[in-house]
C-alpha cells in the first residue's frame, strides 16, 4: 500500500442530520451506494499495512456539509472501532444488547 490510500469519493446525494428520531441518513441511489462504498472500504482496509499510522491508531475519514454531504448534513466522522496493532475498541464504547434489534424476518 502507497504511504497514503484513497477514500471513496461520496457521490450523488447525501444526507446525515438530526432526524425527529435520531439520526437521519439518507440519499439518492447513487449516494447510499458510495456511502456504502466509503463504509465497505474502512471495513475492508487492512490497517497494519498503513505506515503513518501508529498502534492504537483507527482508520477513519471526515464527510462535511456542502463538500460529500448535503449542506444541511452535519459533519461525520466514520471511523474503524478496532486499534492498529491491538484490536482494542475506544474505553467509550458500550456494545449493543445482543437480540436487541429484530431482524428483518421477525418484524411485521
């Protein structure tokens, strides 16, 4: 890997702002495909292999309002929760509650 690796640009349409129930994401079909790209890229990315990065680092990448995001988006950090070299999450992090959120077939 080259001493710097490319994001995914975000193309199309792009919306993530504060919603009536939390946090809004949407957009065009072009836009939520490169916002998956953009996400299937950081989950991808073999963080080891990026020189710049110090252990403990996370990969991650910023999307700002009127640049990849609509212009009343707010600013985004999408970021890797594992650590190069450790695979540690932040002390921050406070996992989901395992079954908390049905899957599509049980919901009606």
């Amino acid at each position: 890997m080259s001493a710097k690796h490319r994001y995914p640009e975000v193309n199309g349409h792009v919306e993530i702002s504060h919603g009536k129930n939390g946090i809004f994401i949407g957009g065009d079909p072009i836009g939520l495909r490169s916002l998956a790209k953009l996400l299937n890229f950081l989950a991808d990315v073999d963080q080891e292999t990026i020189p710049y990065m110090p252990d403990g680092g996370r990969d991650h990448t910023h999307l700002s309002p009127g640049g990849q995001l609509s212009k009343n988006s707010v600013k985004t950090e999408i970021c890797r929760l594992d650590a190069k070299g450790t695979g540690e999450f932040p002390r921050s992090y406070k996992p989901a509650q395992q079954g908390s959120v049905p899957n599509a077939s049980t919901r009606r």
